[in-house]
C-alpha cells in the first residue's frame, strides 16, 4: 500500500504542474497582438470640398433613396 502511494506521487505531482500551467495560459490575460502598432491606421488627406457639406450636395450614393 506504502509503495503504491509512493509511486503515485510523483505523477499527481506532475499533473497538478501541468493543470495549473495550462489553467495559468487559458484563463490569463491575453498578450496584446504581435501585430499591433501604435498608428495602425492613417487618416488620407482630401475627400471633398467644404461647400458640398454645407449645401448637403453630396455623391449619390451618399443620399438615402427613400
């Protein structure tokens, strides 16, 4: 009975690591992204002239067709 307990502790030893390791990665905090950057996006100059957005005249596909 003595050796059979013996035995097994180093193997619960080794599955209470390895559960608390892969609990330790599932439920953490996520790393941000690798690809991530500070200034992902960039805003394009232009886009129209101030005197359409006055007068609401606009593209087409701007105005609602109902």
């Amino acid at each position: 009975m003595v050796t059979v307990a013996v035995l097994l502790l180093p193997a619960l030893g080794l599955l209470l690591f390895t559960m608390t390791y892969l609990e330790d990665r599932l439920f953490g905090d996520p790393d941000p992204p690798r690809h991530a950057r500070r200034r992902h996006l960039r805003l394009l100059p232009g886009g129209g002239s101030d005197a359409d957005r006055r007068t609401g005249a606009g593209r087409a596909s701007d105005r609602d067709a109902a």
